[in-house]
C-alpha cells in the first residue's frame, strides 16, 4: 500500500473529488507479504534485508521488495518549495532523489530486484542527510548487466465506463565501465472513470423542482519518457543527469437530462479538457572539497497547460441552445541551483546549503457565452489574465551527532527571502522573510523499539493560478483572483513510535500536529470570493501502521496489513465566523489488506478494503461535500511465476460503492439568507475488473 498519511494534514486534503473509485484499483504493489526471515542487526542498530528475504514473492523490482519489509510504508517528499530539505522516506545507495516529477515508487519500479543488494531501515535523525526523520529505507543497489522490466494493467468496469489498456510501463538499466543508465516509458498513472444516476434538486421548501439523469466518463493518460545517468568518478565523487518529457491527456465529459414542472426538458451537456505537456532536466554532482564533500544540484522544470470548460444546453420545444465557455491557458516554469556543503566536525555531521529558486506563472484566460445562433461570444476578462514571478533565496546550517549509545539528534536552522510580483490586473510586488528549521531526536533504547520526534517550520509552496481569476461552469462558481494571497506556514509537531512485535509483526503509530499561519482556503475578497489566507488554524492526526502474521497461530502464509488514521481540524470561518474544520478535510480513513501467500506455491489469494470520511468543502453561499463509498473493496488472485511474470486478477467494488454528493446553496450568505436550493446525487459506479501482469527482461 502506497500511502502518505501526513500528507493529509500537509495538503489540507484538497484530492480532487469525483474519480469514482480509480485508487482502490490502481497499479500499485502488491500488498506486502507474509513470511520475511527476520532481519540481521548491524552494530548501528540497522535493520538489514537481503535479496534471500523476498525470495519466496519473486519480486521484480525495487517496489515490490519494499512493500514487503513488515511495517514499513513509503512516505512521499513533500511539495514544499525548492528542493529544500528531504522529506521523503526512501533514499538511494544513501542519496536523496534530486528530481521533483518522479515518485519515490516511481524511482523504485525503475529498479530491477536483481540489482538491489540490500534494504537498510534507519532513523533519519541519525543519518548525516538534514530533514529526514523516524523510520528510512535505504535501498543499495548497483546496475551490473542490461536488464529491464515491464508492468500492465488492463482494465474493465460494468457500467459507463471506457475499457482501459493503456496503463502500463517499461524501462531498462544497465551499466558501462563507471557509466550507469536508466530509462522508460511510463503510464502507470491512466485511468478510466465513469458513473451514472439520478439527481433531486429541491427548491427552499424542501419540494422536488429539478430531477436530473446523469452520466459522466473520465479518461485520463500521462505518458512519461524519461532517462537517468550515473558517473561514479575517481575519490567517492558521484554525478547523475536525469530528464524526462511528459504529455498528460485528461478528457471529463457529462451528459445528463433535466426534467422541471412547468419547463420544456433539457439535455445539457458539460465537457473538460486538459490537454498539457511538461519536461524537467536536471543533475547533481558531489565531489571532495577540502574536509568535506560539495553537492551541486540544478533542475529545470516547465509546463504548458491549456485549459478548457464547456457546457451547453438543448431544450426539447426548440429555444436556442444556451451554453458557457472558460479558457486557461498556463506557461509554468521553476528554475533551481542548489549547493550543499557537508563535512565532519565536533563529532557530529555538519551541513551548508543555499538555495536559489525562479518560479514563474504566464497564463491568459478567456470567458465566452453562447449566443442564439450557436455562437460562442468572448466577454471581458481581464482579471483572469496576467503573470506572476518569484525570486526566492534559502540559507540552511545543519548539524547532527549521537548524544548517547541510544540517543541521537539533528539540529537544522536558515531562512528564506523571496520577492513575488504580480502583473496584469491589480498586480502587486511583495517581498518576505521568513525563518525556517527543523529539530529530530531519534531514541532507540533496544532492537525492537525505537521512538522520533520531528519540530519544524514549514513554509509551503503556493499554486500561482490563485493569484488570477477563474470560473468553475459546473456549478456556478468562480474566483475574483487574489493578489495578496501569501505561502502558508506552520509549526509542524511529528512524533513516531515503532515496535516490532517478533513474529507476529509489527506496529507504527505517527502523531501530528499543525500549528497554521495564513492557512489557504477560500475567502471574501473585493468583488467577491477567492482563493486567500486565514491567519490561524491547526490540525492534528494520529496515524495507526499495523503488520500482524498469523503464523504463530498456525496459519502460515496470512498476513493482515492495516492503516487507520484519525484527524482533526479547527479554523475560524472567514464568511460566517463560526469555527469548523478545514474544507474538504478528511477526518477518518482506514486501508487494510488481507493476505494468504499459500504455502510452497506460486498462488497468492487476499481482499483489499479502504474507507475515507470528508468533510464539506464551504463557498460564501453553499456548503458541498462529494464522497465515494463509504466502503470500497476488492478481492483478487495472483501467480508469482507463470513463465516468469506475476499474474494478478481482482475484482473490484464488490460492496457496490457508489459516487454521492449533498449540496446546499443559499440565496446570500451561507447559514443567514434563505435556502436557495438543495442538490443530492447518487451514482452507480458499479464492479470494476482488472488484470495486472508484471515481469522482467
């Protein structure tokens, strides 16, 4: 299971609503397995697992064997801004990932099995990389001969939705002399979406005024091709080169009819296109300096991102059509250098790092309206077009050692400046300062229990569409633009206690805390509402990891593997007042997978179970909350070795978990003028088939 659990609390859990249960069957690893030999301890209180553990589940890549390491679960970086500090949980022969548009489970699955030589589970805290802290995978691999591996996933749902057979992925390594190469083509994020069903709009009486009949598909593709180069020079000096080039084709279509007392029926139409493409190219090269080691890192990023929404309207006594359309077309582009100076002093590791960043934003926008002869005619928009830059500058000083046999910490302090400038309508130059640092202790008084406390600040990057006005056709809405609009930072508390339980498995238990400054959500501003800042809000979570064997109950060959997470949220309403919890937070979530690996076969047998509770996501005049479920679960069956390739078959959705929405809208002021109207929607998602086939070269 690919899960970050404190991610919830770093995005405000803004995921995007509406995929009628794509996640639950996704191309992912399998579950983890059930039997891994019990890791040997090195003198530095590493968990060490061989190649000989993951034996019996014929792996095929990196991926796979690190889903199996009993507890552990891989925490993606964080999109902070820059490169900064590390923030993920995985590292590569002792090295952070210098790339930002691949996942570590990316980079992962790029990694054939047969090349990885070992997986250390650490401490952060006591590792010489700032940022890092609780439990780290560091994977030791080296490329020897040319080999490669593939992944596919077709796919097929009951109702509405288009077949899939495009999600899949291919790459190779190899090496040459002291040259190690990388590359392959990757698709593993596709996805095809749909569900139908009927709508009750109800007037502020509680009277049915509207049913709708509904459907909606959504087909989504993200091709990458990308390659990666590592030169291991003379003196331990290390330099790598990656690039990648990516298209993404997201194609959301809607057609439903619309029935009123008193008014002709309605087939309205509604279409949403996002058709972009991207590149990054980047390297780092570390080398001997004086008494220590110097890290250059540079990295370009840019994205082209047209943008188009749609919606029409045919009435059945023949009046013309009448029908909107909005359009966005974004130039994004990051430039990063990076310098890291790292060396050994007072008995501890220290490290100097600085940071340059240019980020800029070019977008034009467009707003149109169909006239009575088919028409679409452009309105003035001005507000929605215009730029945004921002220069920014990072200083960090790090220092970490052991205190004790036991007890370890690392110490990171700086600050940033940066200047952000606005043109087009109302633009506005701002420039900040802002201090920025991280304190981790790492105790681990035994070989089986280990505890990681994690204080720091945070400043968060910033999505430069918010500062530009943008209309939202679906329902309504839109956003004057805001060209205050400041990073959100925060006082970030994180604690984890890990405890393995011998052979009957394993438990982690994360605890966060979010202590928010200008928290982003959306907020009156002049003409209107907005994407801006609340000054204070918090959050908190406690997140439960638990890995149960059954073999000392008899029951070789089953394993349980569950994560629960609890949150909550408090902020003051910017509209009402009134303290809720943020918008579109999720509150509950529970992942848990069963699995029988059965004894001296290739044959595999489990069931998989998620379920996520959201809370409403809140405008000036209405109050929105969009599920799926309550309850998603799939079973599945798989072959570890039929002519060598992994063969899984699941069966999806078999609780019949449907897409709902409840929405209210008011004429006014949310909660203080009369109910505009009422919207409940029920969907039909229905079972979704899949078969998955993985294997090497």
């Amino acid at each position: 299971m690919k899960l970050t659990a404190t991610a919830l609390l770093c995005s405000a859990a803004m995921a995007v609503p509406g995929q009628a249960q794509d996640a639950p069957i996704r191309d992912a690893p399998p579950p983890q397995a059930t039997e891994i030999v019990p890791p040997s301890e090195t003198p530095a209180g590493r968990q060490v697992y061989t190649p000989a553990d993951f034996a019996r589940y014929a792996p095929k890549t990196a991926a796979d064997m690190i889903q199996q390491v009993p507890g552990f679960q891989i925490r993606e970086s964080e999109q902070l801004r820059g490169l900064g500090q590390a923030t993920g949980n995985v590292l590569f022969n002792g090295k952070r990932s210098s790339t930002k548009s691949d996942s570590l489970f990316d980079l992962l699955s790029r990694i054939p099995a047969a090349n990885v030589e070992r997986i250390e589970i650490v401490d952060g805290a006591t590792l010489d990389i700032p940022g890092l802290s609780g439990q780290v995978a560091n994977i030791v691999y080296q490329s020897s001969s040319l080999s490669g591996q593939f992944a596919w996933t077709g796919e097929m749902r009951a109702h509405y939705a288009d077949p899939l057979f495009t999600r899949g992925s291919v790459s190779i390594s190899g090496r040459s002399g002291a040259l190690e190469y990388e590359a392959g083509i990757d698709n593993s994020g596709a996805g095809r979406s749909a569900a139908g069903g009927p709508t009750l709009i109800r007037g502020g009486s509680g009277a049915i005024i509207e049913t709708r009949s509904d459907e909606w598909t959504s087909n989504y593709d993200a091709p990458k091709v990308s390659g990666k180069l590592t030169w291991t020079g003379a003196g331990g000096s290390v330099a790598h080169g990656h690039a990648d080039y990516q298209r993404t084709y997201s194609h959301y279509d809607e057609l439903g009819l619309r029935v009123s007392p008193g008014l002709p029926d309605r087939l309205r139409g509604f279409i949403e296109r996002n058709d972009t493409w991207n590149y990054e190219l980047g390297g780092d090269y570390e080398f001997g300096f004086g008494p220590g080691k110097l890290k250059t890192i540079g990295l370009r990023r840019y994205s082209h991102e047209p943008y188009l929404q749609e919606t029409r309207t045919e009435f059945a006594d023949n009046s013309p059509h009448t029908g909107d359309r909005f359009t966005q077309t974004g130039n994004l582009g990051e430039t990063i250098a990076r310098g890291e100076y790292s060396w050994k002093m007072f008995g501890g590791d220290w490290q100097l790092s600085a940071e340059a960043a240019y980020n800029t934003l070019d977008n034009v926008s467009g707003l149109f309206t169909l006239d009575p002869n088919g028409q679409f005619i452009e309105i003035p928009y001005p507000e929605g077009t215009g730029g945004v830059k921002e220069d920014r500058y990072e200083a960090m000083l790090s220092f970490g050692r052991k205190l004790t046999d036991t007890l370890s910490f690392q110490i990171v302090g700086g600050a940033e400046t940066s200047t952000i400038s606005q043109t087009g309508a109302n633009g506005l130059t701002r420039s900040f300062f802002r201090p920025k640092g991280t304190l981790s202790l790492a105790w681990k008084p035994s070989n089986d229990f280990d505890m990681a406390l994690k204080i720091r600040r945070r400043v968060l990057q910033l999505d430069f569409y918010n500062f530009l006005a943008r209309a939202f056709l679906n329902d309504g809405n839109a956003n004057a633009g805001n060209n205050e609009l400041r990073p959100q930072q925060d006082w970030s508390y994180e604690g984890e206690i890990n405890k393995k339980l011998g052979p009957w498995g394993s438990q982690q238990v994360r605890l966060v805390y979010r202590d928010v400054e200008d928290f982003v959500d959306v907020i009156p501003v002049a003409g209107g509402e907005s994407v801006g800042n609340i000054p204070k809000s918090w959050a908190a979570a406690i997140v439960s990891t638990s890995t149960i064997k059954f073999d000392p109950a008899g029951l070789k060959g089953l394993k349980l593997d569950m994560t629960g997470v609890l949150q909550t949220s408090r902020l003051r309403d910017p509209f009402t007042g009134e303290k809720r919890q943020w918008s579109g937070f999720v509150t509950r979530q529970l992942f848990a997978t069963l699995r029988y690996d059965m004894p001296e076969t290739d044959w595999a047998f489990g069931a998989e179970a998620s379920h996520n509770f959201r809370q409403p996501r809140y405008r000036s005049n209405s109050v929105d909350k969009t599920w799926e479920g309550p309850w998603f679960a799939n079973v599945f069956v798989e072959n570890k070795d039929i002519a060598g390739l992994t063969v899984r078959a699941d069966v999806g959705n078999v609780l019949n978990a449907r897409s709902r929405r409840e929405r209210t809208v008011w004429t006014g002021l949310r909660g203080v003028t009369p109910i505009s109207f009422t919207e409940s929607r029920d969907r039909l998602i229905g079972p979704i088939f899949t078969l998955s086939v993985r294997g090497n070269f």
